[in-house]
C-alpha cells in the first residue's frame, strides 16, 4: 500500500510494505510522487487534502463536499493491521506543504467500503465525515467525482499528487506538494504484470510511465484527467516507479465503488 509511517521514514527503514503480498499499499508503508514536479500554487488543486493521524501514518485525500473527503481504506490501519478510530485522524486543506498553514480539521468519523479485502487491497476506499465544515474558497473548494460505469482508457493521461516519497528507498515526505502526469496501463496488461502477486479487478486501473509513480505516502490521494475530474485514489503497487509494476488506483468510476462514494458523501451532509 502506498501509505507512508513517519515513524518509519525517522528511522531511515525502507517502504516495503507488510501485506502478504509484499503489495505497497501507498501509506502506513510507502508513498510519494516520483519523477514528477513542485505544484507552484495552492489554487491548483484544491481538492487535496494530507491526511494524518497520531499513530504516525500519512495519507492523502480528496475533498469532495464541505463535511466529506475520500481516501483509501488501507489508511484506516495500523501496520499490525488494527482498525484506528476517526479521533486519531486530522487533514491539512488550503496549503502546499503538508506541516503548515491551510485549516486544520479533525475527522468525526469514517464509513470503509464493506467489501474491503486488506489481502488484496480490493474495494479500497473510504469516506470521512469532517467534524467542522469546510469554508470553500480559492484553494479549499471540492473535486468532481467521475461518472458511474466510467472507466480511464488505456493510454490516457492522469494526473496524481501527493506528499509521498520521491524515490522507492526514500526515507522522508516531500515537504512541498508534488504532481505527475502517467499514461493509464491497459488492465489486461497490468494484470499479466502482477500475476502471482495480485488480482487487478474491475475496482481499480493502473498508471505509470517510466520513472514516473505514485509512492508511499501518497496513499488515498488523488488520480485525475485533464479537465481535473477525480477518477481514482492512490492503492497499492510493488516498488515504486519499477518498469515492470504499474502502479494500481482504486477506480471511482466503478458502479460499486462509486455508488458508495455518492452515497456516504450524501449521508455526511452540508
């Protein structure tokens, strides 16, 4: 998974995850964006929020209304694979770096997609509800969230951003918000790739170029086409940026997982 602890990253260990799979869920165990650029404004996305909690993990997140945000659902553990309670969790919003400015709003609770498989990282998503509104403006304001029965086409171009680690063995977050554009992997493809290794369902899409990747730390945040609309959120992969593994999104424009989405977004209300 592409989760990234900050415990770890103190520690100078690597972030390689702990799932069965040897899978890098993009968070508690890794993720950055690699080979990519600085973002220069906070007007530019908006929509994205760092998600951190007291047990040191960080994640990212997309607004999607003033009271909701999505992220991945393997945000949601511990490395030990126990369940954290919405208390421990907080996010950033209206800033480039992740250590200051912006608003600060404490996370009141959280609804995990039922279906969620910590094996194989499938159904990865999970709304927030934020125990104080956000006030919207030039750089706090929400994403589009793509159609149901959608699906990005092979070879098209998305965007992901992130505070994840620049590099597979990198041992600290980007202190600044950072982007890449990847050519999406046709899922026949990305699936011939990680056989052995995982199932690339319905539920999720692959993207990468080479040298180019989401990583640890940038878990749950998001993927988006051209015209900024939100497609995805950042899962898991093998490495980061390695030739022969793409990395792997949760893919929002699936009818079950955007279902959900719409869904909890509703119930977390104005």
């Amino acid at each position: 998974m592409r989760a990234n602890s900050l415990l770890q990253a103190a520690l100078g260990l690597g972030v390689v995850l702990s799932a069965p799979l040897e899978l890098v869920e993009r968070v508690p165990p890794v993720s950055e964006i690699v080979g990519g650029t600085a973002v220069s404004s906070a007007t530019t996305y908006p929509f994205i929020a760092y998600l951190s909690n007291t047990d040191g993990y960080a994640c990212g997140a997309t607004i999607l209304s003033p009271r909701a945000i999505v992220t991945a659902a393997h945000c949601t553990f511990d490395e030990s694979g126990n369940s954290l309670p919405a208390s421990h969790f907080q996010i950033r919003v209206g800033s480039l770096t992740y250590a200051s400015g912006g608003t600060v709003v404490k996370i009141a609770s959280y609804v995990r997609n039922p279906n969620y498989n910590a094996g194989t990282v499938d159904y990865d998503v999970v709304v927030m509800k934020l125990a104080t509104a956000l006030t919207f403006g030039s750089t706090i304001s929400a994403a589009t969230l793509v159609a149901s029965g959608t699906d990005p086409a092979s070879g098209t171009s998305e965007t992901t951003i992130g505070w994840g680690l620049t590099s597979e063995n990198g041992s600290s977050l980007s202190s600044s918000l950072r982007q890449v554009t990847v050519p999406v992997v046709a899922r026949s493809t990305c699936a011939t790739k990680y056989s052995g290794q995982n199932t690339i369902t319905t539920r999720m899409f692959c993207a990468a170029a080479s040298g180019k990747d989401s990583c640890s730390g940038d878990s749950g945040g998001p993927i988006f086409n051209s015209a900024k609309t939100l497609v995805g959120g950042v899962s898991w992969g093998i490495g980061c940026a390695e030739a022969a593994y793409p990395g792997v999104y949760a893919n929002y424009g699936n009818s079950e997982l955007n279902s959900f989405i719409v869904a909890q977004v509703a119930a977390a209300g104005s």
